[in-house]
C-alpha cells in the first residue's frame, strides 16, 4: 500500500487491558502522526474496547500496512487493527419503485456530501430509471419476472459485480436477499425499514398504525442479516404525529424519516464510524 500524506483513519477493537490508549499513540508518536480527532469506548460487559482516530504526518509518511503492523505488535493477539485512507468508497443501490431514499442518495452524492460514490442502481423494476440517468449513474433492471429467486439472484449478482462495490445499499428494496446473497458481502449491506415492526408487519403498515392511534413513526438502518430484519442497527429515528393525520400524510412522514435515516447510516459506515459488537454496534459520531 502506498504511503500517504492524506488523512487516515485508525481502526482498533480487542479486549479491554490496561494501557491500551498509551501504547496506541505511542506508535502514532514514534511515527510523527497528528491525532485531527480520536473516540474510545469500553464495553463493560464484554470487557472490550474500541478506539478510532484520525491521523495525519507531520513528517514523512508512512504506508498503511506499516502502520497496522506497528499497532499489531503493541497488542494481544486477539486485536483487530486495520488503517484505512478517508476515501469515497463505492456502493451500488438496490431499489425497487418507491424514489424516496433512492433519490435523497443521488442527491447527496451529486453535491458531494456523501463519503462514497454511487457507482450503479440496481433494481428489479424499470420506474426509476429516468431518475437515475438524470444523475448520469448507470440503472441496471434485473426484472424477477418468470424468474426462481436463485436465477434472479444470480443475475442481481453478476450485475452487481463488475461495479466492486464496499458496500450494497437497500434503498427500499422489496425483495428479500438469501443466505447466499449475503455471504457474498458480509456486514457490507445496509437496509433501512419502518420501525413498526414487529407490531405492524405486512402490507399497509401505515393503515395499520392509523387504525391504532400511534403517535410516533420511526424508521431503523440496519447491516443485513440471515435473520430478516434483525440485523446490527447503524442508526433510527422518530418524528411525532396525531390524531390529524390520515394514513397518506403518514406514509409521507414515514418516507422522509426514512430517507434521512438511510443517509445518516450510510454516512456513518462509508466514514468507518461504526463497529461490530456481536448483535449490536458501537456508532462513533
């Protein structure tokens, strides 16, 4: 990897043990790094601890790979250090008809406000397209019709392929991905949904919590999982509504926090602001 005089971001987690901060910017000492900003955490009941800087040479610069392997040698075994360049990493979108957190994408990244680079869409009906192509990115249809969903997959996946995305983003697409799909990008695909469930699943969700009176509607980002729905939360948020509001008007409040909360999600992840814990995340904002 070559050396950089650019930003890079230091990533550590490993069980928790005296002298951790010391040892880790010791190394970033002796390498002349400058420390722009740094977050820690320790997970108590797990005994873990978590650590992500931004650094940048005050001298010479040094690779990547030397710099995780300096941090490896301070550490237990057990440590997982990886250096990273700030960078607009690649993703690809999935999407299916509905353009609301599609477009607040495109949008954001158009202005360039979002840490990576939509490289394609990809989706399984053809409305959106004309959006897409407005933003110059290639749309790829790859149509389910008359299609088992292994042959359907297989040709989500070679789609998707050529573009070497880091990371695949469920702009709301309705289709449910298999164990197989998911091996393909481990913790490498962020989806977003309501947050009715589990009380409100099926159609017509928002009917649903018309019919009861809710007063908050939520939306949660998540890594995609094996288990539907259940994966790592990346991000959530509410906005409050009330006894006004007819099922439509809350199905637009229910789009725009979804697409707001979609963004922040991808924000955090393309800027390596969130960690694994098992079935949780620790998100440093």
């Amino acid at each position: 990897m070559n050396a950089t005089r650019g930003r890079e971001i230091v990533l550590v987690d490993c069980p928790d043990e005296v002298g951790l901060i010391h040892r880790i910017t010791g190394v970033l000492q002796a390498r002349r790094l400058n420390i722009e900003s740094n977050h820690e955490f320790v997970d108590a009941s797990a005994g873990h601890f978590f650590f992500r800087a931004e650094v940048t040479p005050a001298g010479e610069p040094v690779t990547a790979d030397h710099l995780q392997a300096d941090l490896a040698a301070v550490l237990s075994r057990e440590a997982r250090v990886r250096v990273t360049r700030e960078d607009r990493r690649p993703i690809v979108v999935c999407a299916t008809r509905e353009p609301h957190c599609l477009g607040e994408l495109l949008l954001l990244d158009a202005v360039g406000e979002l840490p990576g680079r939509i490289v394609a869409v990809v989706a399984n009906h053809n409305e959106l397209r004309t959006l897409v192509e407005r933003f110059g990115v290639p749309f790829h249809h790859v149509s389910h019709a008359g299609l088992s969903r292994e042959a359907h997959e297989a040709t989500l996946l070679e789609a998707i392929a050529g573009y070497a995305p880091d990371y695949l983003v469920l702009a709301r697409y309705m289709r449910v991905l298999s164990a197989a799909v998911i091996a393909h990008y481990p913790d490498r695909i962020i989806n977003i949904h309501h947050s009715f469930l589990p009380a409100f699943a099926g159609a017509s969700p928002y009917r649903q919590a018309f019919a009861r009176g809710v007063k908050l509607i939520g939306a949660t980002a998540h890594f995609v999982t094996e288990q539907l729905d259940e994966g790592p939360i990346i991000a959530q948020d509410v906005t409050p509504v009330d006894h006004t509001f007819t099922p439509e008007r809350m199905a637009q409040a229910g789009r725009d926090v979804e697409k707001l909360v979609l963004a922040r999600a991808v924000r955090l992840v393309l800027e390596e602001r969130v960690f694994l814990n098992g079935p949780r995340t620790i998100v440093f904002e």
